[in-house]
C-alpha cells in the first residue's frame, strides 16, 4: 500500500528498507496503542469493562496441544510481566504503566 501511495512501480526494484525508510513499524504502534488501552479500560473503576479487563474463566480447560493467546497472555508478552497480578498492579498505577508503555514501543522486536 505505501508504494501505491509514493506511485512506485514494482519495477523500480526498490527494497522495503528503502520504501519504508525511518518510519516506525505498524506493529510497534499497535502493541503501544494495545497497552495504553487496557491500562486506561482498567483504571475507569465506574465502567463495567475494568473488570472485564484481565477476568479469566474459572471453569472448563482449554483444549489439547499448544493453547492458543489470550487478550492477557498478549498484554503479558507485549510488558514482558509475567504474573496477572503484577499486571494489574501496574496497571492501577498510571506513571509505572506509562514506562512500560513506552519502554514497549521502543523496542523493534519482530514476531
């Protein structure tokens, strides 16, 4: 899409170095957004959805063989925090949770 919007031709042999140049991967803006999300959802103690945040069922199990990621597993790689409970205690706390939202989005980790 960014070639079709700087109208370069596929011809032009230009890498995607070249293409995309300074401009910070989609993904690292994503995983920041993500994070700065769930923080601000979980500190809003008036809505219903700050409980909904990390809740995890109780019951059942998941199925056989490698478990597929949840929303917190996810929120868990992309802090590199390993417990719910840390989690969720820096995310009550708005300054420690903004560190590690931007600690986040510095790093160019590809997946």
């Amino acid at each position: 899409m960014l070639r079709k919007c700087q109208n370069i031709s596929w011809k032009q042999q230009m890498t995607n170095k070249e293409l995309y140049g300074n401009l910070t991967p989609i993904f690292t803006t994503v995983r920041k957004r993500r994070l700065a999300f769930a923080g601000h959802c979980l500190r809003q103690t008036t809505d219903p959805i700050s409980e909904l945040v990390l809740w995890e069922p109780k019951h059942g199990s998941r199925k056989r063989g490698r478990p597929e990621k949840n929303y917190i597993d996810i929120l868990k790689d992309d802090s590199g925090i390993s417990t719910t409970q840390e989690l969720e205690a820096c995310m009550r706390d708005r300054k420690v949770w903004n560190k590690i939202v931007s600690r986040c989005s510095d790093k160019n980790i590809h997946r």
